[in-house]
C-alpha cells in the first residue's frame, strides 16, 4: 500500500496535517467525548448545578414510551423508503439500460432531485398535498380519501416517506445504473441464445449480479432516513402530528432545544452513535468483500 | 438490447417517461406557484398553466422577503448559503488535500495514527453530537458568523480519503524523476500533484458544494440574527402549515430560488457530479 519513493522531513508532515487535525478535534473528537460525557450527568433545568449519575439518564430513556415510539418511527420510515426507493430505482434503472434512443437524456432528467435539500424538497410535497390547496389533494378527496397530513398521524408519516422516496431515487438510479452496465453483456446474451425471456434473465441473472450494489444502497439509504432526512420532518410535520413522525434523530433535537433535556439528549446521541458505527462497520465489510469479486 | 422487441422498448419509453413526470411534477407545481397571487393559490384550485405574477414575485422575494415571518430579502439568504456552500468546498478541498498529502507521500512517526484519527470521523455525521458541537461554537463566539457555519462541518474524512486513493494511483515513477530534477516537496506538490488532481478537485468540489448548500440542522441551530439565515432555513420558516398566514406564493418562489444552484451545478457538471458521488462512497 505505501509508496517507495517518499520525501524526508521532519517537521512538514505534521504542519501539512494540522489544520485538518485540528478542526477534527475541536469539533468532532472533543464534542463527541462531551457527548458521551454528558448522557451520564444530570443538569437541572437552568443549567446552573450538575450531577454525575451514571446510567440513570439511560435507564429513563429506554422507560419512555416515546422514545420507544420514536425507535418504531424511524424503523417504519426506514424500511418504506428503502423498499420504495430502491424498486422504483432499479426499474427506471433497467428501463435506462436499455438499448434505447435519448438514454442519456433520460438519465440527466432522472438524477437532479438529488441535489434538492431535504427540507426543500419536503415542501414542494406539503404544498402538492396540502389538506386546503393542495393540488392533489382535491382529487383524493373526490376519490374518497380522508386525507389531512397535518392532523392524520398516518397520513403525515405517509407525505414524509413519499417525500424522502422521491429525493432518494435519483442517488439508487445512479447506483443501480452503473451496477447494470457492469454486467458482462455476454451473459445475457448467453441466456437469451438459450431461451430465457427478458424477465427470466432479470431474476436469474441480473438481479443476483447486482446484489452488492443492492445491499450497499440499503446501507447508504437507511443512514439517509436516519439522518437527513431530518430537514423534510421539520419543514413538513415538526415530528407531529402528536409524535407520529418523530424519529430518533429528531427527538434529540428536540428533547435537547425544546425540552432542555440536554443529559437524556446526550444519552439518545450515545445510542444513535452505537447505531452508525454498526452500520459503518457492516458497509465496511461488505466494501472488503466486494474488492474481492 | 439483447433481442429486438418493439414491446419492450415501448415498454422502457413509458416507465422513463413516467419518472419522469413524477419525478418533475412537484418542482412544477412550485414554478406555477411563483407564477400567481397569494388568492389564486389559497382557494386551492391552482390552473396548471403560469398566471401572470412571476416578475412581482420573484422582485418581492429577492429583494423585499416575506413579510410576516423571516422579514429579510431572500437575495441575502442566497447570499449565506453561497458563501457557506463555497466555504465548505473549498475549505474540505484544501485541507483534505494538504493532509492526504502527508499521509502519502512522508514517512513519520504517528503516520497511521493520524490517518485513523481523520478516518474515523467518516463514521458520525453533525447530527450525533450536535449540541456539544453547538456550546464549543458559541464558546469560541462563532455563532451568527459564517466560520461558525463553515468549520464544524469540513471536519470529516470523505476528502482526504479521496485524494489519498488518487494519490496511490499517480506512478511512483513521477515522484523519482522529480526527485532527479531536485524539485523539494513544495514544488512536486505544486507542479505536478496539484495539477493531476484538478478532476478530482473539481468532483470533490460539486458534491460538497451541493452539500454546503443543502444544510439544515447546523444552520437552524447557530443562527440567529435574521441576517445571518440560509434560505433553506428561511423556507421553512415561511411554512407555518398550520394556519393561513403562510405566503405560498413567496415561499414557493424561494422554494424555486433554493433548488435553482445546485440543480445547476447538477445538470451542468453531470459528469464531475457522477464522478465524485461515486468516488466519494466507496
């Protein structure tokens, strides 16, 4: 992995890290000790006494039941987009690889939503299906929907998860695009010499191949509904209607800034940092595995 | 295709076509809605042609602002988030590619060390330790300010890593004849590293870019001066979904205003934008 030929110098290495060590330790290593520092210190509510506790803020956390709700929240949310984004992704990604006129086109008018803030994007669906003015929501309450996001907790978890679906397609297209193209295209042909059909080639041969790039998206789009998917809940639901759609990165803000629970914050951070890592860990193996095909 | 099936590839045009619509509809309704009066959105039965308000809203919004909730221009706004979007970029590039530099071409004690300590940062994002983030910030008395906005968030790794898998692939071949010609570590730094990794700068630089621009949370969290707001932040301030005081009309015209840069960047630089999301993820 090293390079043979490298330059000596004492001192100019370290002076070429330091300014990315250190805002890396101002800001990340020192605030994320002081996170774990805190979930174990109770502070009373003007901030003026604290009290170390040990893992009591941890023992109130897991006896709510909202935090509890907020767990289910975030899995339910989860695993909607996950599902709906990637299938929707992975046809529009089979369709595009297709030997057809004007891809490319295609594929320029598929992607931009990506570049979309979360929270941007959260409006453009609140306004779309506003209870009032909503433009769809007119039609859905001719087709005999009740349908009212900001009073209907099922309904808002609904606008939330089409929202963060459709910001989320375009980064799995992507993906998905790419994995097919890596395909040899002498295997399909192969098949199709042999009589396998456009869908039998699919689920046998394609759909096998682009497992790694399926499990990876997975990964990458739940560490998305974790965490930026934040600004669509704040712009959209501010985690209502009545704790309907407060996930759990959303309750630590909110517990921490609204509450002033800055100890049970903390505690709710140490869980999600436990979280990550695990997830990160669970990519990084698959990254090790995938090098090796 | 491996077959011609007429069926099929009517088939592939119409799902494109489709996700398309989908994909665009919602962006459509916000250009149509900065095309009309406050009345003609309320009473819910928006045309879908433009009405004839667009020039109105769109000098209301960028240089009056809406009046009843963030009460400042959204030019200013843009202005924030421009500077903070190209605060971030820059600043990751250069400081990801000083260290990367280090990692790979020296050899020192606490060499490993150092690269873990940058590593290891890939794993949590801001959201996880946002309020002691928060106190150090307003500490260091960084709040309202676009330092604040800028440095905590060009502490991670997704650079350096980037520019230390490309530096792997530049021939050791280049660095011994440099080597040769006497050229110290500041000029093989300067007339050959640098040049060879513009593409890499430049993907780096739009997926940041979009980044930066896209921020949330941090922002909501250390600004407070009206002046100092991001217009992602002011979008949502303008959305009170719960009564009827919001003004569609200027929050959908600074929906539009918000989403217009980095679909720009986007569009524009597609293939710098594919480039650096892909390299950026593995």
């Amino acid at each position: 992995m090293d390079k043979r030929a490298i330059f000596s110098g004492k001192a100019l290495p370290y002076m070429l890290l330091l300014p990315q060590l250190a805002i890396t330790i101002i800001f990340f290593y020192w605030p994320a000790s002081q996170a774990v520092w805190q979930s174990f210190l109770l502070e009373d509510a003007f901030g003026l006494s604290r009290e170390f506790v040990g893992f009591e803020n941890y023992r109130t956390l897991f006896q709510q039941r909202e935090y509890y709700d907020a767990m289910v929240n975030t899995a339910v949310f989860s695993s909607l987009v996950a599902f709906f984004s990637l299938s929707i992704a992975l046809l529009l990604a089979t369709q595009a690889d297709k030997n057809i006129r004007g891809a490319h086109g295609f594929k320029t008018l598929l992607i931009w939503p990506y570049a979309v803030a979360p929270a941007v994007a959260g409006v453009l669906w609140i306004f779309m299906f506003h209870p009032s003015l909503g433009t769809l929501a007119g039609p859905m309450r001719v087709m005999g929907f009740d349908w009212n996001p900001l009073l209907d907790g099922g309904d808002a978890l609904a606008l939330v998860v089409m929202s963060a679906t459709w910001k989320q397609v375009s980064y799995n297209f992507l993906f998905f695009l790419a994995g097919l193209q890596a395909i040899p295209r002498s295997v399909l042909e192969a098949a199709a010499i042999d009589g396998a059909g456009p869908l039998r080639r699919f689920w046998t041969i394609t759909f096998p191949l682009l497992s790694p790039t399926t499990f990876f998206l997975v990964v990458v789009t739940i560490v998305y509904v974790f965490f930026e998917t934040f600004g669509i809940i704040d712009a959209v639901t501010g985690g209502g209607p009545s704790g309907s759609t407060t996930t759990m990165v959303y309750k630590v803000y909110s517990d921490g800034r609204l509450g002033g629970d800055l100890g049970g914050s903390a505690a709710q951070s140490v869980v999600l940092m436990v979280i990550v890592i695990a997830l990160t860990a669970i990519q990084f193996r698959y990254v090790e595995r995938r090098v090796q095909y | 295709m491996v077959e011609n099936r007429p069926f099929n590839t009517f088939m592939a045009y119409l799902v494109l076509a489709i996700g398309v619509v989908i994909v665009a509809f919602p962006v459509y309704l916000a250009i149509l809605a900065s095309t009309f009066d406050a009345s003609t959105i309320i009473n819910g039965n928006m045309p879908l042609t433009p009405g004839d308000q667009a020039a109105e809203n769109y000098y209301r919004t960028i240089f009056v602002g809406a009046s009843r909730s963030t009460r400042e221009p959204v030019g200013t706004m843009m202005i924030n988030s421009f500077v903070m979007a190209m605060g971030i970029a820059t600043g990751k590039i250069l400081i990801s590619i000083l260290s990367a530099f280090a990692v790979v071409y020296f050899a020192f004690p606490f060499r490993k060390t150092a690269f873990w300590v940058i590593f290891i940062t890939l794993m949590l994002p801001v959201e996880v330790r946002i309020y002691p983030t928060y106190k150090i910030v307003a500490d260091l008395g960084l709040l309202d300010t676009y330092t604040g906005l800028i440095l905590p968030l060009i502490a991670s790794a997704t650079g350096t890593l980037l520019f230390r898998q490309f530096f792997m692939t530049i021939p050791d071949e280049l660095l011994e004849a440099s080597k040769i010609d006497g050229a110290g570590p500041f000029k093989f730094f300067k007339d050959t590293l640098v040049p060879l990794s513009v593409t890499t700068m430049a993907a780096l630089f739009v997926i940041q870019f979009i980044y930066g621009w896209n921020q949330y949370l941090w922002p909501l969290l250390i600004t407070t001066k009206d002046s100092m707001q991001t217009i992602v932040i002011g979008i949502k301030k303008m959305i009170t979904t719960q009564d009827a005081l919001t003004e569609w009309q200027i929050a959908m015209t600074t929906a539009v205003l918000a989403m217009l840069p980095p679909v720009a960047v986007v569009i524009l630089m597609q293939r710098l934008f594919v480039k650096g999301l892909v390299e950026t993820e593995k």
